[in-house]
C-alpha cells in the first residue's frame, strides 16, 4: 500500500432477513466489502440470520457493525416514529448487545454502529437524538465506531463525546442542498444506473464533491461508502465498484 494512499471503506447492511437461511443475497456480496451492519431484531432480523450473517462476516474476514433501528418490523425502520432521546439510548443500548452477544460467542469483535433506516434520518437531524445514540454507543464501548451520514448531527455528536466516527456517502442515494439524502417517499431518491452511482462514488472519495439534485456541488466527506444488498443485482454491483475503486488505486479498508 502507498505512502499516502486514498483509503476507503465499503459498507453493506446484512442480515435484514428471517430464519436461519434466508439470508438472500449476502454471502454473494460479502467478497466485495470490508464492513457488514447487521440487524439486530427490530427492524428487520432474528437470532438465526444474526448467528449465521456474523459467522459469514467472521469467514470473509468483514468488519462488524450492530445496525439498530426503530422497532417497526411491518415498515422495516423506514417509517419515523416519535420518541423520546431516553427511548432511543436504551434501544441502541440494547440492539447493541444483543448482536455482541453473537459476535461474543462466535470469537468476533465488534466494530462499530451504524443506525438504520429512518432512524439514521432523524438521528442525521436532531442534535438531541444523536446525542443519545453517540452516548449509547460510547457507554457499551468507547472503542466502537460511530457512521452517520457525511457531516450530520450524528456525526458531531460522535466527535463530541469523544468517539471514532465514520463519514458515510451512499453511492445509489441522491441528495439534497442540505446534504441530506433524498426521500425515499420520492421518486428520485434512488440512482438505478450503476454507471452513475459507480461515478457518484467516486467523484466523492477523490474529490469531496456530490451534486445535489438541483445541481448544486456539495463539500463531502468520504470514509465511508453505503452499498445496499437488498437490490436485484447488489452482488453485481459490489464487485464492480469494488473492482474500480482497486483500479483507481484507492485501498479498502474498515476504520
């Protein structure tokens, strides 16, 4: 590896499945990143696919994440819900060390937390509501790291009370002025060309620049990047960017 060499992570979210081999596309994109975000029950995910999605992020040798979200099975955490900063450090408290209880076991470490969903949003914007969850995850162990989205309340809130934390850019997402993500209630929230996200990744890791969806060019932070496993040809695309960000001299690597 060079002296001075563009680093970056490649995250996916794993284990949003049911039972002990519903795993779908997983295993197939597993060669392809360097960090997992597992689910850990409230979202999405059970005590079978939490087993068997560790023990494949221990086989491909992936860095593991616990993904807690709101505790909203039918909406899959993507629907916001009212609660309190309290609710919020006692859910993460808890998704965290039901996972770890998993990573534990199976002779693993864990290594960071990533929120999902909707909860990633609002913890995205509401300082009071990042706080909580930094101070959760610092609390359970200090050495973890925290992903938010590039710039967000939930990243100052990491640096504030003193964790690691993980800018993260999504490569099929699109944005807004703001910096936030685009609602996924609209339709063009989602990039479906894989040649647009694979040139949206990479403008961001190599030049710090995302354009919004009115055109404007916005200042990004990349340690991070989001591939999301649960599309038609995620396994495809894993290995593609995977592939361009290696061509590109860009190493990938967990934080």
């Amino acid at each position: 590896m060079n002296s001075g060499q563009l680093m970056v992570d490649l995250n996916c979210d794993m284990g949003e499945s049911y039972g002990a081999y519903q795993i779908g596309n997983d295993e197939a994109i597993f060669p392809y990143i360097t960090s997992a975000n597992i689910a850990c029950g409230f979202h999405a995910g059970d005590a079978a696919v939490m087993k068997k999605t560790v023990k494949l992020a221990l086989k491909y040798n992936v860095a593991i994440g616990a993904h807690p979200g709101l505790p909203d099975l039918q909406g899959f955490g993507r629907r916001e819900m009212a609660l309190s900063a309290e609710e919020a450090y006692d859910m993460v408290v808890y998704q965290i060390g039901a996972l770890n209880g998993f990573v534990h076991s199976e002779g693993g470490l864990l290594r960071h937390v990533k929120p999902h969903g909707a909860f990633y949003n609002m913890a995205a914007a509401n300082a009071n509501l990042a706080e909580a969850i930094a101070e959760a995850v610092y609390k359970v162990n200090p050495m973890l790291v925290l992903y938010g989205l590039s710039g967000s309340e939930l990243i100052k809130a990491g640096h504030k009370i003193g964790l690691r934390v993980a800018n993260e850019v999504f490569a099929d997402r699109t944005y807004q002025d703001d910096g936030s993500l685009t609602s996924r209630k609209l339709p063009n929230a989602l990039i479906t060309s894989e040649d647009h996200a694979m040139a949206q990744s990479l403008r961001m890791v190599k030049e710090g620049l995302v354009t919004s969806t009115r055109g404007i060019d916005l200042v990004i932070k990349a340690d991070t990047i989001c591939l999301h496993g649960d599309g038609e040809h995620a396994a495809t695309f894993a290995a593609k960017i995977h592939t361009l960000l290696k061509e590109e001299n860009i190493g990938l690597q967990a934080p």
